[in-house]
C-alpha cells in the first residue's frame, strides 16, 4: 500500500497536456474482440483500469504489443475461450464490456461479476435487456450466461430504460457486428460513447446519430481493424482545473476538446471560477476570488449531475471540493450515485464547512480555511477531491489508498510536481 505525502498551499502553475480519456479507452480496448485484424489505439492512459482491461483481454489470447508510451497494438485472431476470469473482472467494472463484443463474435460468454467503485447500486439490466432484444438468452444470477440465438444475433430496436453508458457500449459493440439495422433508443451520448462510435465506423460498421440519444447502427458479418486514437479526458481536463484554481494557481491544458467542457466551464462559473479556451487549449487564470453566483433572487445556486451533455456524475466530487474554496453557499446534487457523496467527513475533518442533507445532497458553506490531515480515498473521484482539499490546505495531508487515484489519472504525482505541487508516493 501506498500514500501520498502533500505539503499544501503552494499555488500550482505551468501548463500540462490531457490525457486520453479512460471511459473512452476501455470500450475501445474490448472492441479489439470484434475482429481477427489488429486496433492500434493511441493515447492510451497508462493507469490501473486499462492495465486491468488489457490483463483481462490477454488472458482470453488477445495478442497484446506496447508499440510506444501511450500506443497499443491488439489482435484478437487467436480468441476462442468465452470465459471471464473472475479475479481480473473484479478489478474493474468495466470487465463487463467484454460481454458485447464476445457474445456477437462466438454466441456465448460468461460473465463474473464486475468490480467498480462502490458509489452506490450500478444494474446491469440495461446491459442485458439490450442482449435479449438483439435475441440473446440471459441466464445465470452472479455468473452471468449470455447466448445467442441458433444464426446469430438479431438487428432489433433497443429502448434503454436508463441512458446507462456502459449498457449503450455493449449494445453498440454487439450490434456493430449483427448484420442490419439496430437503433438504440434512449442511449446515452457522453464524449466515451461517440468515441467508441466513431472506432466502430472505422473498422466497417455504419453508425448515424452519434452525440444524440438515438443511434442506428448498420451492423456487418465481419469488421476489420482499424488505427484511432482515444479523444482527450474532459473529466481530468476538469479535475486539473480545479486543482488550479483551488490553489490559485495558473494553468494551460493542452489538447483539449472545447465541445466537451461546455457544460463543466457554464457550472464551475457558478463558483465564480473563470476560464479561457484558446484553440485547442484551456487556460485557468491565475488569483481568482471565486464567489459564488446566486440564482435570480438571491436563491442557493445548485451544481447538479445528470445524463449528457448534463453536468457529469464524475465531477460532483470534485465540483464540491473545489465550492469549499468559493465564497458563499452552494447546494451539490448527486442524483445519479447514492454513495457518491459519502467521503465529505473527510472533508470536513480537514476544516471544510459542509452539511450532508442525505445521499445525494450537500450544502457547501465557502471559503473555508482547510488544514493538512490524514484521509483515505473510497474511490477514484473521492481521492481526486482530497487532493484538491490537501494542495488548497495549511500544512500536511496524507491520502491512503491511493490506488483508487491511479485507476483514473496517469502518473499523477509527477504532473502534479511538474506544475509545483509539493507531492510525494511513500509506502504507508
């Protein structure tokens, strides 16, 4: 086990470049099983999630070639088991985007359990009621068993009762390689999802509607290889900004995609936090006095989540820990996790000013003069938020369990270094 030591409130300012985006990378990762031919797939984040995938991916004989830092070479010509080895799967809830691409290609899968942050109840039935309109049989309580039917699986169209990312995926890397038309209704739209979309196209399958709730997908008998490479990480362009302006510091991010923070820029603005895009780059100007904007009347100003183009579930955590910094009272709404907001006692016992209505409700009262103290992350969002709290704070923190950290964020210490940041890893 490992932590991070953090000498805080040194202002982090230089510029960086994002990353690619993980939710993008490990669909694109499991897509690899959609065909014999080699995906070169570039900018790849180096983090504990897509190690987990490609672990997963070599065990069922994918031929798996690091061809530089950040640029894998897959070939999953030699694949013919069907069975996901359950220790791996639990690393990661992302192990069940295998099911997809296995049950289109060989008829069948079994599937263990998937792992995952424990935020709160993440279903799986989106998952399955998209296989059982493409003719799937479900079968199975824990271990999941997945069969097609005699000829295949069966262009359809899928209602999703939730837009549930990982369910949409599934649907498209199944349909992808059932001959005809599917359309998903309801699906969901995030920047990860139009990402694999766009993969999909390239490796022969058609796919209209991409960034709307509505896709068809003209699927084919056979998909080719392809070379594409992952869209940048909006989620971590965020999360530096925050450490940013938390610290009052100032920051570029380089490689970005401006579509994709229209809605993170319009409710970080809530906090008083301002930010310039550039072509392609973001800046964080440097000393802001973050106060927050009161709705009309004088009313509390609420930052909440919800599906795309909505404020990302991912980024509450860290939208709260930076309101801390804010001048004023602002009301955190996490709709869409139960858990998601249960690591703000660690918050508070670092000074921070905040009252947990329920699951899915905090009220920040900013700015708060936060100190240095010990805290553990519960999951990968958490961690990023008692970072933002430790480098904002006086004197020392220590953040145990920082694995969950390395899931989500490539070499996170020394880009933190590189931008000022007084980090270390020890063990602890």
């Amino acid at each position: 086990m490992e932590k991070f030591v953090i000498q805080g409130g040194v202002p982090l300012s230089g510029e960086i470049t994002a990353a690619g985006n993980k939710n993008a990378a490990l669909p694109i990762l499991a897509a690899c099983l959609l065909t014999e031919e080699d995906l070169v797939i570039a900018n790849v984040p180096r983090i504990r999630d897509t190690e987990a995938q490609i672990a997963l991916l070599e065990k069922l004989g994918v031929d798996v070639e690091w061809t530089a830092d950040n640029t894998v070479r897959l070939c999953a010509a030699n694949v013919s088991d069907t069975r996901i080895d359950r220790e791996l799967s639990a690393a990661i809830r992302a192990s069940f985007l295998l099911a997809g691409p296995l049950l289109a290609r060989f008829g069948e899968v079994h599937m263990p359990p998937p792992g995952g942050d424990f935020i709160g109840r993440r279903r799986l039935d989106a998952h399955l009621d998209a296989f059982r309109e493409l003719g799937a049989r479900v079968g199975g309580q824990r271990w999941i068993e997945l069969n097609a039917p005699p000829g295949g699986l069966r262009a359809c169209e899928i209602f999703m009762d939730e837009p549930s990312v990982m369910g949409t995926e599934n649907a498209l890397m199944a349909a992808a390689l059932t001959p005809g038309d599917t359309v998903i209704l309801n699906a969901a739209s995030e920047p990860h999802v139009q990402d694999l979309a766009r993969l999909l196209v390239k490796m022969g399958a058609a796919v209209s509607g991409i960034g709307s709730n509505v896709m068809t997908v003209t699927g084919r008998d056979k998909l080719g290889g392809a070379e594409h490479e992952v869209t940048p990480d909006h989620i971590e362009i965020a999360s530096f900004m925050a450490l940013a302006a938390a610290t009052g510091g100032e920051l570029r991010i380089r490689a970005i995609e401006p579509k994709d923070l229209v809605m993170i820029r319009r409710q970080f603005r809530r906090l008083g936090f301002q930010s310039v895009v550039e072509g392609r780059d973001v800046i964080v100007p440097p000393s802001q006095n973050m106060r927050v904007q009161s709705d009309v009347g004088g009313a509390i100003p609420k930052i909440e989540d919800g599906p795309w183009p909505a404020f990302p579930a991912d980024l509450t955590s860290i939208a709260l820990a930076l309101a801390t910094q804010a001048e004023g009272e602002i009301l955190i709404f996490e709709k869409m996790f139960e858990n998601r907001l249960f690591f703000v006692d660690k918050l508070v016992a670092m000074g921070a000013r905040i009252t947990l209505c329920d699951p899915h409700r905090a009220i920040v009262s900013g700015p708060s003069r936060l100190h240095g103290e010990r805290v553990d992350s519960p999951d990968i969002r958490a961690g990023t938020a008692m970072l933002i709290a430790a480098l904002a704070a006086e004197g020392t923190s220590e953040i145990g369990n920082i694995r969950q950290i390395d899931r989500g964020y490539e070499d996170i210490e020394s880009r933190l270094q590189s931008l000022g940041a007084h980090i270390t890893r020890v063990d602890d």
